[in-house]
C-alpha cells in the first residue's frame, strides 16, 4: 500500500534488555489512550530477555492522533514511560523507530531515540507527492507491444479465412424462403 496524504506511517523498532525498562502491555496501552494516540500504534514484543518496542500497524490516520504532531506524541509517550526505567544509563539499547507524516506536498519524518537523556525526537522535511491511482490507460501503456503483437494475430487470422467468414456470414444474413 502506498502513502495518501493525511496518513502517518510507523516503521522500524526500539529494542534494548527489558530487565533495564521493564515495561508492560497494559501500561504502553494506558499511555497511549492518555495522550490522545491510538491504542495499537505500538506493541510490545518480549523474547529471551529483550524488550522490543515496534508499530502495531504500518498506516494511521493522522485524525486519530491528538491535537500535535503524531511523532512529538509518541515521544511524549515513550518520554513518561522511559522515567520508569530501573537503570537510567544503559549503551544496548537501540532505535530505528520512525514516524513519517504525509502530507499534501510534503513528508514530514522523525525518528524516536533512546539516549541517557530520555526520549529525543529528531525530524526532517521533503518535499513529496502520492502515487496517483493507476487508470486502465496505465496498464495499456505498459502493455503495448503484448496487444499490439495480438491485434496483428487476430487481424492476420481473420484476412487468411476472410472467405470462410464471408460464407458465414451471408448464410447467416440469408433470409428463409417464405412457404404459403
């Protein structure tokens, strides 16, 4: 699926060791309703040890995020629940976490990182334009040698058996002859 103005796309993840930020389900979800985010724009993944933050879905409408930018609300979020953290400095945790709003001529991309500080928000502007919807011209214009070497199949076919298709077609038109 590709992008359409006035959806925000969710890519890549936050993982670190869930014994420094023991975070739980229920308290991701919580946040989330508290600060006006949908409630499965993130989820949580536990496996051996490791605690990973990524999106619930890849697309958002922007209208289910509260008045601000999606990208500052969900480093807000993340913000409250990282002061829970047991060990504040820690080197192993990483983010690839994105937040990319489309606009109508512009994208506007940030992505969400974990330092000894907190949660930091770092965003960029590009100029961008969404894929217009393919019409039936489109698949013509890609396919024009395939029909092309079909009409002169079909064309050379009916020129070869002209005559048998004329026979046809006059027996057809002929009308029955009237009995009284």
């Amino acid at each position: 699926m590709s992008a359409q103005p006035g959806q925000v796309e969710l890519a890549g993840s936050m993982s670190g060791p869930w014994a420094e930020w023991p975070l739980q389900p229920e308290n991701l979800r919580q946040a989330l309703r508290d600060f006006g985010a949908p409630e499965n724009a993130l989820k949580l993944h536990v496996d051996g040890g490791w605690l990973t933050v990524e999106p619930g879905q890849e697309f958002f409408a922007v209208e289910l995020f509260a008045n601000a930018s999606p990208a500052q609300l969900l480093g807000e979020v993340l913000q409250q629940l990282h002061e829970l953290r047991l060990k504040k400095e820690s080197e192993e945790w990483v983010s690839t976490l994105r937040v990319i709003e489309y606009l109508r001529s512009q994208k506007m991309e940030a992505l969400i990182g974990l330092t000894v500080d907190g949660i930091q928000v770092v965003g960029r502007e590009s100029a961008w334009c969404a894929v217009p919807e393919p019409s039936p011209w489109d698949w013509l214009r890609r396919n024009w040698l395939i029909v092309t070497l079909l009409l002169i199949a079909v064309g050379s076919s009916l020129y070869l058996n002209r005559d048998e298709l004329l026979r046809i077609w006059q027996e057809g038109t002929q009308k029955p002859p009237v009995t009284p």
